[in-house]
C-alpha cells in the first residue's frame, strides 16, 4: 500500500471546533434565523396562491391551473418541511 503524502498527514491532523463566542457569530445566527423565518413565510404564502390556483382551476374546469395548483401546494409543502427540518440536521452533523 501506497504511503500517505503529507498533504494527507497534515490534514488528519487538524481539528475544527465550532466556538459560539467567536466575533461575529451572533449577528450571523440572527441572519440565518431571519432568512429561515422568510422563507417559511414564503412557503405559506405560496402554500396560499396554490390552493388559491388550484381552487380556481377546478371551479372554472381549468386543468393546467388546477394541475399547476397541486404541484405547487407538494413543493410548497415540502420546502416548508425542508427549512423546517435544517436546523435538526445540522445540530445532528455538528453531533457526529
């Protein structure tokens, strides 16, 4: 087997330790707290206009926008799950 370069060395020897009292660390938490608050409140709204599409497409028989509606309450639905979700699987990854 092929001996490791020390490239490879030097980089199993480093260790990365998440400080939370490092500078600066607070204003990016807020910012990362207020995009993940915007972005669930752009899934509600578009949640919102889908059931609004696809409410109207079946009252007025019109089956792109009915289709349209359906697809856009799934991804709604599951962008919303995926924002929500984010934060549990980042707090698992730093755990690992």
């Amino acid at each position: 087997m092929a001996k490791p370069t020390l490239f490879l060395q030097l980089l199993g020897a480093i260790t990365i330790t998440p400080n939370p009292a490092a500078p600066g660390v607070k204003g990016l938490q807020t910012a990362v707290n207020d995009v993940a608050m915007w972005a669930e409140i752009t899934c509600g709204l578009a949640l919102v206009g889908s059931i609004v599409a696809l409410a109207a497409g079946h009252a007025f028989q019109l089956r792109h926008a009915t289709e349209g509606g359906k697809l856009g309450v799934i991804w709604s639905l599951v962008a919303a799950f995926l924002v929500g979700i984010a934060t549990a699987l980042i707090n698992a990854a730093l755990a690992l």
